[in-house]
C-alpha cells in the first residue's frame, strides 16, 4: 500500500507472463479530455523504470508514440494498454480517451479492467459526463480511486477540488471520498502560487519530498501537523467506517492509537470493495525531465496494494455455444479458457490485432481456439449474423509504445495481444474448441450520427465494402447500413470527431478514399386527392410501332393500405393479356416515386378504360402507358410526402430538462411524457420527425454539456407539414406538394 516503503524496482525487462492471477493489478484510467491521463500513464512507466528519462522504452522508442489520429488531434482517440511491473505485480494500465465520441474505447476499458482510476483536473473539476461514469462504475461495484493532476496551476486548490469531489461523486456518503495524502507546498512564487513539492502520508504522518526530484523521507514541518491530524482523523473513521473492522472502531472510540498496518490492511479491504474511495494528488514531471513525477511512487502503491486482484473481480456470466446457461466461472489459470477481444485493431505490418482480456484458463501461442460472438442463434441488436468458427492463436505480445514483447502465455486475469485472429471481432468470445462458451456481451450506446459515405473513384469502389467492413468490425459503437428506400450508403457513429476518426482510418488503413454526402431520410410519398388521367404511348417510325393507351383513377387509402390495384375495364377495351402489363407499369412506377424519387405509398390505381392496337400493342407499351398514366394523376392531384417520425427518449440532469424540451418542440417534436430516471435525472419521451433530429447527437451533447444521451426508434410514417414538403421538393428538383 502507499505507506510501505520498498526499494525502486529498477528497469524493467522483456516482457514475461504473469505467473498467478494473484500477481496482476487491471486498471483503467477515466476522465474528462484534457485531464492529463495519458501524461500521467507515462509518468507512472518512468516511476515503474519501464521507461528512462527521455521516455524511451528498451528499444528505443517513445512511449507516447501516438497513432496519426492522436498526433494531429493532440489527444488520446483510442484505448492503449501499457503493462509495468512493480513489487512483482503486472500493472495493466488501460488509458482511455476522454472525449464523449469514443465511449467505445472507454467501455472495452471498463470491461477489460477490475479497478479505476479517475483523473481529475484541478484547474477543471468535475464534469457531468464524469460523474455519470463514476454512477455507472457504482452499480457495478468496480473499486474506485480519484487523482488530482494539475496542482502547479495558478487556480488549482486541492483542498477545494477534494472538496469537490466530495460533494458531486460521494453521493449519499460523502465520507467515503477521503484524501490520502496532503500536499506539501513549497515556497511561494512571485505570482502568488505555491508550487506542491511533497505528500505527506495520513497514515504514517511522515512527508515524502520531491524537491531534489527523488522521492525522499523525512518528518514533515511544524506547521502541518494540526492540518494533518484532522485529516487523518477523518481518514481513518472512513477507513473503520467502511472496512467494518469492529475491534479497531472499538480501540478508536476508547481513544487508544491505531497501528498503522491494521490501518492500511483495513483500508485495502474497503478500497477492494469498492466501498471507499482514497484521493491522491500527482503532478508528473514534464517529458525528458529529470525529476520523478510527484505522487507516482505513491499511486503504485496503491494500485498494487489496495485495488483488488483479478480473482477478487467478478467474470462476468458465461452461457454455451447454444445459450444454455453454465456454472459461474473462476480466475482459474488451470480452468476452461474463457477469453474476450476488447479491441481489435489493424496493423500495417501484422495485420488485425486483438486485445485479449483472459478471464479463465491459459492463452498460449499457436493454440486453436473457437471464436463466437453476436448471439448464439440470432442477429445481435446492430443487426449482425452470429458466426462462429475456430482458429488458430498467432503470436501472443504485450504493447509498449510501438513495441510489440512476447509472451509466453496469458494466464486467467491478464491482458495480451494476439495477432492474426482474421475473423474474430470486437466482443468475441474466445473459448476451448472442444468447449464452446459464448460470454454476456457488456453495453454499448447506439450510434446516433448518419454519415452518408460513397467511394472517391472506381478504385475506391472496388475496396470500400471490405475497408467498411473491417473499419466497422473493430469498433463496435459504429454501424454500416445500406438503406433500400435512399440507396445510400450510410456510416453511423458517435459524433463528428468520431467520424473524422473513422474516414481517415479507412483512408490510411486500408486505402479506401470516400466522399460524404448530404444524408437522405427515407421519406414517401402518397396522393393528396382523387385524380384521373390518361397515360399514351404511340409511337410508329418505321417497322413495329408501339401504341398503348390506358386511363386510370387513383385516389388515396389510410396510412400502412401499400398499393392497391383494381381492373374495371368493361368491353375489352384493354384487352385481358395487356392488364398485368399495366399493373407492372404502375407498381413499377410507384416504387420509384412520381416526383421527388421516394416510393409512393397507402394509394388504390383503378384501371377503367384504354385502347389498344391488334399489331402494335405490346406488353412493353402497356407498361410505359400505366407509367405515363400514374406521373400524370401526380401532376393533377398533388403529392403530399410522408416523413419518418421517431419515437425519442433523452435522458437529462434537471437541470437541463426545461431546454431539452424546449429544443424538442422548436424541431416539430410532440413531447409525450416526463419521467423521473434516478436521482438528479429525467427522461423526456418524444415525438420527432426524424429529418429534423439528424445532427441531434451532436446537438444535444453541446446543450447538456456532455451529460445527456437518447435513444431512437421508428415510430410511424406521418404527412409532412405543407411548407415543408415544399422545400423538400424544391430542393429535389420536382414541383411543389399542392
């Protein structure tokens, strides 16, 4: 734990399996972009001596070699996995990007990990979309610890953020959110900041000092001991609190001092629990520094001494190949394999990467294995056929940088990347190919953003299906649709950064160049009144002529009725053998559209006379008259549009309910409903055209700053307000709906 004090481990050596799932510490790392934790990844690597102080690994790259995305953005756009050792403990630390429109990254962090790490700004706080994922890490019990980075700006104030964090992620126990260090400043700067050079220990009461720029030891000054003693007054009362250590709360009620190693087994015991929540303060040296980053030592000690170990996790439920159920699992190195891909990723030189998280049994080079996911005997809910297959495992690394180290094997519990798993997909099951098991697939949020994509040349064409598909198997919160109504093709994601994201990995990735164009919503038309006309086709320029003359009726039917046909010719005036033709023509016309190129819909076509011709009549003929017939019933009656309307439900804070709403209503939305979702939240259930909430994901993000999300679903087909239908059909090229 953070109080022992131990030697500095030294650099580290080629990677090595973990020998017991006992000796491996999976951590995530969570927080709002810009909070510094991927800095803080790498001054954890140089504490670990993983990397030197230029933040070299052995093999001489950066350890922040970032893919083109990340470099240009200048922030983390994917899940990255850096292993250390420290005490003889793995770390997998699990850097995870912080902005909203790559939860994917952030979910298969959370999935792979049994404990966070929350990295807070102490220039920034606490934002909303970190506290509803502190909510979410609390309904499933994953330990918890908070880092304050930061410090040395001029408005940071760890007093107050700790303060903070009480307040927005202790809920109703604000007294499990508790420092565990004290920040020690230096002296104070001309512009009136007073930089932190040290921590001292609440349980030991002893500072560690940075000022040299090695962690050193000493008693601290005078004046810090009443500040001390209150803290660590507080500090152990949660500790007894939460830990549920009777005899020690009995000693500490009669006054008697407590040792500091009951103190620290009992708080690894809440911390593992995920009941209590130790904040601790970090400032890393700047790269290439020689300084040791402050708090670091201190953060992997508490990573390796209080977060819990992979048996003390859950894993999650497992189910066979068909769904019957099974048994619980253990983090059982000698059980039956139980794996799952929680990224995938191509390499220009490896190929398709994935990032394995083992929770029973052992991965090992050149095993085969059976590869199952999305559902056992159905299509999951993005629409993908279940597939399952068997193949065989490439070489099994650990990431570093660039680097890839071998392993020998990924025993129940740790993290590895496998090479090669051509088929396998983000969310797979990996499992014994003589016994299958299919494991509960973890959340994902729906993809909200339709991106109408189409390939830059011919060239383009010919790779964009498989680039697509490649691009959509490892990212799960993307989805690709072919729509049979716009015949577009349409890329849905997470926002427009994840879009961008997306379009440059397809293009530099697998060579693929596309163009986006304006999305089309699947809009219909249908007539607005009774109309009649009459469809000719005569034409005769030498030879066999053409000549079909056909007079029909249409007039509009309730919404879901389709197309209706109906034969009232009386005398033979089409004769019988050219009906079906006309019929064909006009259903064939309709599923075109008869002036802006959506399907005509919910309308009855009354064929009730025509002519025809004993040589020149033809089937052909009477399908163009039908055609001709239909377009001018169109021109006489009007065409009214359909539009799509969805039934939408947004999930707000309070606060921002009156502007959800009022938003919703200024896109022609009906709101059906309010509903309270929790403490602190609301759903609003509406009624939205769905041309009118395309950008919505987008929007509704910048309204609740970052706090809101919703959900979508078709409802119905409804008329399209007149004016609107007007601009619609202007803008395609057609005449007005009258």
């Amino acid at each position: 734990m953070a109080e022992r004090a131990h030697a500095h481990p030294g650099a580290a050596g080629r990677a090595t399996a973990a020998d017991h799932p006992g000796s491996i510490r999976n951590v995530v790392l969570v927080g709002h972009s810009g909070a510094g934790k991927t800095t803080l990844v790498e001054a954890l690597a140089l504490a670990s001596g993983a990397i030197d102080r230029a933040g070299r690994v052995e093999e001489g790259t950066s350890l922040s070699d970032h893919d083109e995305s990340e470099q240009r953005r200048q922030r983390s756009v994917q899940l990255s996995l850096v292993p250390l050792r420290w005490d003889g403990i793995r770390v997998n630390l699990l850097d995870t990007p912080g902005y909203a429109d790559f939860v994917g990254e952030l979910r298969a962090g959370l999935r792979a990990a049994d404990a966070a790490l929350f990295v807070v700004s102490a220039t920034d706080g606490v934002d909303g979309a970190t506290r509803l994922l502190w909510q979410e890490c609390a309904a499933v019990g994953m330990p918890r610890a908070i880092v304050v980075t930061h410090l040395d700006a001029a408005r940071a104030d760890f007093e107050e953020m700790t303060a903070s964090c009480r307040r927005e992620l202790g809920g109703d126990d604000p007294d499990t959110v508790v420092p565990l260090y004290l920040p020690a400043p230096g002296a104070r700067r001309s512009d009136g900041t007073a930089p932190v050079t040290g921590l001292i220990g609440l349980l030991t009461g002893r500072l560690f000092d940075y000022t040299g720029g090695e962690r050193t030891e000493r008693d601290p000054d005078e004046g810090h001991r009443q500040l001390v003693a209150e803290a660590r007054n507080r500090l152990i009362e949660g500790i007894i609190a939460q830990s549920e250590d009777e005899s020690l709360m009995d000693r500490y009620l009669a006054g008697e001092d407590c040792d500091t190693k009951t103190l620290v087994e009992d708080l690894e015991k809440a911390v593992a629990r995920g009941t209590f929540h130790p904040v601790l303060a970090a400032a890393p040296a700047a790269p290439g520094s020689a300084r040791q980053g402050l708090g670091t030592v201190e953060l992997l000690e508490l990573i390796t001494g209080g977060f819990p170990t992979p048996e003390e996790h859950g894993i999650p439920s497992v189910t066979a190949a068909d769904g019957t159920s099974l048994p619980p699992l253990g983090c059982d190195p000698e059980g039956p394999l139980a794996a799952e891909v929680v990224k995938t990723s191509s390499d220009p030189y490896v190929g398709r990467v994935s990032l394995v998280r083992v929770f029973s049994g052992t991965l090992r080079p050149d095993d085969t294995v059976h590869v199952a996911g999305h559902g056992a005997a159905a299509p999951d809910r993005e629409g993908r056929p279940p597939h399952e297959e068997d193949e065989r495992i490439g070489a099994l690394s650990a990431p570093f940088g660039k680097q890839q180290r071998t392993l020998d094997a990924a025993i129940a519990g740790d993290l590895a990347c496998v090479a090669r798993l051509s088929r396998a997909e983000t969310g797979d099951t990996l499992s014994a190919k003589d016994r299958p098991l299919l494991m509960a697939p973890w959340r994902m949020p729906d993809p909200l953003l339709p991106v109408a994509v189409r390939a830059h040349s011919k060239a383009d064409e010919d790779k964009l299906s498989q680039g697509l598909a490649r691009l959509v198997a490892e990212d799960p919160t993307m989805r690709l649709e072919q729509s049979p109504e716009t015949h577009q093709l349409v890329l849905w994601c997470m926002g427009e950064a994840h879009r961008d994201v997306a379009l440059e990995r397809l293009r530099s990735r697998f060579g693929v160049r596309v163009d986006t164009v304006e999305h089309r919503v699947a809009l219909r038309e249908t007539f607005a009144a009774t109309a009649r006309a009459r469809g000719r086709h005569v034409k005769q320029s030498g030879g066999h002529g053409q000549y079909a003359i056909c007079e029909i009726t249409v007039e509009p039917l309730p919404a879901g009725s389709g197309i209706e046909f109906v034969d009232k010719v009386v005398g033979g005036a089409v004769p019988r053998q050219f009906i079906p033709s006309v019929e064909k023509g006009v259903r064939a016309q309709a599923a075109k559209g008869v002036v802006a190129d959506y399907p005509l819909v919910d309308v009855r076509i009354t064929l009730v006379d025509g002519k025809a011709h004993s040589v020149d009549s033809s089937d052909a003929a009477f399908q163009t008259a039908g055609a001709l017939a239909l377009r001018e019933c169109a021109a006489a009656a009007g065409i009214a549009l359909l539009e799509p309307v969805a039934e939408v439900e947004v999930v707000v804070p309070d606060d921002y309910v009156g502007a959800v709403m009022s938003d919703l209503s200024s896109r022609r939305g009906r709101v059906l409903g309010t509903e309270q979702a929790g403490a602190g939240s609301t759903v609003v259930r509406a009624s939205v055209p769905e041309i009118e909430i395309g950008r919505y994901a987008v929007d509704l993000r910048s309204m609740s700053h970052g706090t809101g999300r919703f959900s979508r679903g078709y409802a119905r087909h409804e008329p399209m307000p007149r004016q609107h239908a007007a601009r619609v059909l202007d803008a395609e090229g057609g005449p007005a709906a009258r």
